[in-house]
C-alpha cells in the first residue's frame, strides 16, 4: 500500500503551501523593501526548483542531465537578459 501512495508529490504540495506562506508573510509583516525582496526571490527559486523536481519529474529520466543542462542554461539567458537591460536603460553603460 505504500507504493501507491504518493508521498512525494504530497510532501512537494506541503512545501509549496509553506513557501507561499513564507512569501505572504512578507507582504502580511510589512518588512523592508530590501528583505522582502531577498526572502521573494529566495522562496520563488526554491518553489521554482520544488515544482521542477517534484511535480515535472525533472530527475526521473535517463537524460536528466541534459534537462538541468538546459534548465541552468535558460537562467544564464534571463540573467544576462535583465542584466543587459538594466545596464542599457537604468544604469546608463
């Protein structure tokens, strides 16, 4: 019987449910800019990799490799996206 239930995907969806919690918090606690925004985007990486792993099944295939390949590629480009757009239009270089 406990092949068949999920424990995976159940303890993914609490993880989620507390992650959001977290991030509601910050809005709910009235916190500085600068520490809401480091616990969003520490909780949004987290949610993003959890729901990647656990519900995508990233990690389940042979080829795993070359889906994290891609995964960490795809960030490098949004990284080099925001950065490259904040250096021509905010910062002025």
């Amino acid at each position: 019987m406990s092949q068949l239930f999920p424990m995976k995907q159940v303890l993914g969806f609490v993880f989620s449910l507390l992650l959001t919690t977290v991030a509601l918090a910050v809005y709910f606690l009235d916190m500085s800019f600068a520490a809401g925004m480091t616990i969003l985007l520490v909780t949004a990486f987290f949610q993003a990799g959890l729901q990647l792993v656990v519900f995508m099944h990233a990690g389940e295939t042979k080829d795993k490799g070359a889906i994290y390949t891609n995964v960490f590629y795809g960030l490098i480009i949004a990284i080099v996206t925001v950065f490259g757009t904040l250096l021509a239009m905010i910062w002025d270089m």
